[in-house]
C-alpha cells in the first residue's frame, strides 16, 4: 500500500530512455573523436571520470548520443551489484556519449528529481526489481530498454523528492569525503612503505598502472633490482635467517579442524572453514602458530602472502603453502611489511614457475636464495610500529566508510519507499 500522496508509475511514462552508441562500426562518414561513458564509468550513485575512452562517432550522430547535465545513467548490467545501477551526470564534460551497455534516463522535471530517481533506481527497491526480471548467466545479469521502461517508478509529492534528494546528497557528501580520506590515507601509508624499507612499493590493492606488462594488476612483473645497501643495514640472503616449518597433522575422522587461507594483495590471514576430518579433501596438513608467516605457493604472484593471527594458532593448511619462522634476526612482522615492496613481489614472481600466471608454482627454495637490504632488529621493530600505526589509520576510515554507506542504504530503504517521511517546510507543502 502506497502512503498517502504517492503514485506508483512505469519510468517511460515519466522520463525518456535512451540507448547508447554501439562500438565497432565501420565506414563511418564524417567520424569525430569523442569522450564516452562505460559501465565501469557509472559508480553507486557517482560518475567515475577517473578512466574515460574515447569512441569514433559520425558527427550527425553526436547529438542523439550525447549526454546532457541531469542524465541519469543507468547500467544494462555486468556484475549483479552493478544490475541498473545509476548516477546522475553533472556535465563535467561536454560533449560527452554513452556506450550502448549504460541507459540514459532523461527525467520530465515536473513530475520527477533525477537525484531521486537516480537513488531509487540503486536501492534496494531497484535491485530487487531489475534482479526479477533480469537475464542471467553465472553471476552476470542483464536487462533490456523494455524492461527498464517498465520500472515501477515510486513517486512521491515533487517537494517531498527533492526534500529526499537533499537529505541523501547530504549522504552522499559524507561518504565522498570519507572515500578522500581512505585514499589520501593509503596513499600515505604506501609512501610510508617505501621511505621506511628504501624500496618501492608494490601496486596497492587493485590499482593498476596504466601498463602492468599485460598481467593482472596484483602481479609484479619486471626484473629484481635492489638498491644499495642503506648506512646500518646488512645485505643478506633469507635462508640465513628464515626456515620453513612442518608441523604435520594426523587427521581424525571426528575432530574438527580449522583451515586458514591467505588473501590476494596482502590482505591477510584468514578462517577459510571448519571441517570435521573425514571433509578435509587434501589429506596432507601441517599445523600453523601464531606469528607464523604464510605463502600461497600458488597466490603469491598475486600477493597472497601473511602472518598468522593469534585467534587462527592451531589451524592448519595443506602443502599447498610455505609456513616460515625465524631465526629471531627478522621480524616477522617486518617481513609482512616487506612483502608490500615491489621488490619482494618480483622475487616472488621470479621464483615462481608455469605456463600461465594462474597456473605458476612458487618455489620456496628458490626465492630464499634473493638477497634483502635488512636493518638491524631494533629498527625493524620501529619501523613495523610506523606502519601499523599508519595500517590501523586505514583500517579505521574504511571501517568508518562502510558504516556510512550502511547506514545510508537503511535510510533509502526508508525515504524512498515511504516508510519514513520528511517534513516539509510550509513553503514546500504549498508549491
């Protein structure tokens, strides 16, 4: 049941949709070079400019193409969290296309708010619509102009819209800055990486560099260079003071086991299942301890490398990783920091071997042979101290980041359903 005041009708009656330029024509009379928009381009309730092509189009199709400011651009599909996800277009750019796998929606101004929409059409409300009827394959969905046209647009009174419109832009302000923040935060934070170690940081994450030799961008390809030795520090080799450990299991049918895994791009070690001993398929295990460090002989061209947590002491893994220890004259810890240096993950890839980078297999014994810049012990200490204190200002703000959009989705759920309603100043209830 609609609250009192709402109307509920299909988006083509209340806004224009508009497909997008199609790639790969041929013959083109009359062609001009222009900026497009991809699905990529179109973020949850934002334009991401930070990576715009550009597409041969014939002049006398620029203008059906073309985008205007109050556009809303609206995916055809991909992943299912990006099923008709929209944003509204500022006009940052002018003239400015859109490729025929993102909608245009063009609002009648009178009877909708693009902001609105927009937010309606990326809520939870949308997804479920835009999910029902969607085309499926694997975890890809798709729709299609009729479909999108037959969006059961909620609308409210138009000042009760652009009250809403506000009141998530105010949102959308928040998590903007908060999305600064986190990115001036690691970028800090890399930057601290490499003054502390004296090597240059591997790529974060998944930021690639505009060419990455063809590879994904967690992998560091590229020949192994290592500086000069710093004042104080020692040029050694890792099997001087790294060993690697077996501690094997004898799996009992009844007794349950907890199996870590290690993420790709450093991101740390993790729960992967508790299984009784009879579901274990890999039948070979080894015990791991806390502060032991890990690496995925078959990840660790992705960066799949980590120290074990005290909560995870007593899991195991298969002898599809490497558990290394110290002698006590490398910090462990340090060594996690070290793996975040491009340096370390070339020796990595260099140590690694196979036909295909998802398919190669790290060799331990080949990659203690690399010789390291080493501080003494002390200093290894402090600089692990830097950069946990810099790890845990990270940690912090993305975790302030999702609660905001959190909390921000609750809201949606409620304004633009009607759940909750904003009051409207005596003006507003006039107009």
């Amino acid at each position: 049941m609609l609250p009192k005041g709402w109307s509920r009708r299909p988006l083509h009656e209340v806004a224009e949709v508009r497909t997008g330029l199609a790639k790969g024509k041929i013959g083109l009379l009359d062609p001009v070079e222009l900026p497009y928009l991809r699905v990529a381009n179109v973020q949850d309730g934002y334009i991401d400019l930070a990576e715009v092509k550009s597409i041969a189009v014939e002049r006398l199709q620029v203008e059906r193409y073309s985008l205007r400011r109050g556009d809303i651009l609206m995916t055809e599909g991909g992943d299912f969290d990006k099923l008709g996800r929209g944003a509204v277009w500022d006009g940052e750019i002018d003239p400015c296309l859109h490729q025929n796998h993102v909608f245009s929606v063009r609002a009648r101004n009178e009877l909708v708010n693009p902001q609105f929409l927009s937010a309606l059409s990326g809520s939870e409300y949308g997804r479920v619509y835009f999910l029902s009827c969607a085309k499926r394959s694997t975890n890809l969905a798709s729709i299609n102009s009729s479909q999108l046209k037959s969006f059961p647009v909620l609308l409210p009174p138009l000042a009760e819209q652009n009250r809403i419109a506000r009141i998530l832009s105010i949102w959308d302000q928040a998590i903007a800055t908060s999305e600064r923040l986190l990115a001036n935060s690691r970028t800090q934070r890399q930057a601290l990486i490499g003054i502390n170690l004296h090597l240059p940081s591997a790529n974060p994450d998944a930021m690639a560099p505009a060419d990455n030799g063809g590879f994904p961008a967690s992998v560091q390809p590229g020949i192994p260079n290592l500086p000069a030795t710093p004042s104080g520090w020692r040029r050694i080799h890792l099997r001087d003071h790294l060993r690697e450990v077996r501690r094997p299991v004898v799996l009992v049918d009844e007794e349950s086991y907890s199996l870590v895994t290690v993420k790709r791009s450093r991101g740390g070690v993790e729960l992967r299942a508790n299984l009784r001993g009879n579901e274990v398929k890999t039948p070979t295990q080894f015990y791991v301890q806390a502060g032991d460090f890990l690496i995925s002989k078959r990840q660790i061209v992705h960066g799949a490398c980590g120290v074990v947590p005290p909560e995870l002491d007593g899991a195991v893994v298969s002898n599809e990783y490497a558990v290394l220890n110290s002698d006590g004259q490398i910090d462990l810890q340090f060594l996690r920091y070290l793996s975040e240096s491009r340096y370390f993950q070339q020796t990595c890839f260099h140590s690694s071997i196979g036909v295909h980078i998802e398919k190669m297999i790290f060799k331990t014994d080949h990659w203690l042979n690399w010789p390291f810049n080493i501080p003494p012990l002390a200093q290894q200490k402090h600089i692990v101290e830097i950069l946990d204190t810099a790890s845990r200002e990270v940690a912090a703000i993305s975790e302030q980041l999702k609660a905001l959009k959190r909390e921000k989705s609750a809201l949606m759920a409620q304004l633009l359903t009607g759940k909750r309603r904003v009051k409207l100043r005596e003006a507003e209830t006039e107009a």
